[in-house]
C-alpha cells in the first residue's frame, strides 16, 4: 500500500506506518497531511486541534479537503482533558460535532502514534473494501 | 429540550443534562441510551466499548439503531489506554472504523460525563438546525 505524506509530517508516524507494510513516498501535500487514493487525513495532536480552531485554520483545512477527496478525516491524538491551550473544552467538542454533522468529515481520536498508524491502515483497507464491493456491483448491475 | 432517556442510564450524566437544560424523560427504550427526535446515542465507557466487541452486542446494537433513526452516534468515555478489558487496542480501533465507513454511524470520545453531556447536547442542536435548513431550502424550492 502506498500513502502519500506531507515532508512537514513528523517521521515517527511515518515508522510506524512502514511497520505495518505502507510505502511512504514523502512530498508536499496541497491538502492533508495523509493521502490514499481517494482518501484524505488531516492528523493533529490536541493541542494543534486546539490551536487550528483558535486560528480558523481547521474550517478552511477541511474545506480543501472536502473539493478534493471523497473520504475525509481528522484524526486527533491525545484526549481533551490532556490539553495545554487554554481553549474551553466545550469549543473542542463543538467542533468535533460541527466536523462530523455539518462537514461530513470522519473525526477519530487516539492515544499515540503506533495506534494512529493503525487506524490509518484500518480507514485505508475499508477504502479498498469499498471500491470493490462498488466495482462488483456495477459489474453486476450490466 | 426533551430527551428520552432509557432507565438502566446512569443518573449522574441525566444530571449533566439537565444542567445544560434538557428535561430527562425515563423510560425503558428498545433502542439507544438516548433518543432525541431522529437521533439516537449509545454511550458506552471505553470499558463497555470493548465488552460489547467481544460479545457481539455493538454490532446488533447498531443494526438496531440504523433501522429505526436518522442519526446515530456511539460516544465512548475515556481513552483506549485506560481500558481494564484485556481486547487487544488494534480490535478497538477496527471497530471504531467500521461503526464509521462501513455501518455510517458517528463516533465520539470524551474524558467525562460533562463533557458527555455537552457533546449530546451539541448534536441535538446541530440536528434541529438540520432540520429547520432542510425546511427552509423545501419552501424555496415550492
């Protein structure tokens, strides 16, 4: 499986996610921090979750995303509780509400790396999954 | 805002609820924790979570809810790391991505019952504000 992967990306997820036979080929992204195939997956600690929503970065991150890929996600490592931004929880968890209802994006939360390398694996194979269960039921459907 | 609350809940999160102004209706629900016009909650501790993967209860559980609502959530508290249950984390995070990308279901995590509680009242919100744009965007289309 290839993924493509921003080079501002920090390289222990990248370990991680050879670990579990992914070839990353490494370049700038235009959008997203992760890239497979149709798939988009914007990864943030808690704290750059929380700064992006201060900033506003958030709102327009997934408004690329959403124009260009068909399946998107923001996947968040650290619990709210374990935050240094002085942002009150309750911003946090109206946003993750507003990213899941309004947005239509994918919001999946994590301990730590080796568990987002999994769970990137995990939102990759269901992807394929997806796709040939669509191809054989067109096929079906000739 | 009136919720329906089922009656094996646990009181303390029904009095997060009520502090953000829902009234609590207890009864004994077929379906969900809570249910609130279209949209139905499941709530699970992180330890209840990995429980109901081991037994197969989530699986139906969410079969249920899909057939009878519009919107259905599973909102787990605490993090994977804090569980007692012996499930192996990358089963947990499996579960996570198909309840998402294969059974359409909504997955949150927060550290509390506040924070529960403030997450729930969100979507109801985020629901209703669904609803009076899909009014609104009927009439302009008469």
């Amino acid at each position: 499986m290839i993924i493509e992967v921003d080079d501002r990306e920090n390289s222990v997820l990248n370990g991680e996610l050879e670990k579990l036979g992914f070839e990353c080929v490494v370049k700038r992204l235009k959008v997203g921090d992760y890239v497979y195939k149709g798939v988009c997956i914007e990864r943030k600690t808690i704290d750059d979750f929380c700064g992006s929503i201060i900033d506003g970065r958030l709102e327009k991150q997934v408004e690329r995303m959403k124009n260009e890929f068909e399946k998107n996600f923001v996947l968040i490592s650290g619990a709210i509780k374990d935050r240094s931004s002085e942002i009150k929880e309750n911003c946090i968890l109206g946003m993750m509400v507003g990213l899941m209802m309004k947005s239509g994006v994918y919001v999946g939360q994590v301990d730590n790396n080796k568990q987002m390398a999994f769970m990137i694996k995990r939102i990759c194979e269901r992807f394929d999954e997806e796709c040939s269960t669509n191809v054989k039921g067109g096929e079906k459907n000739v």
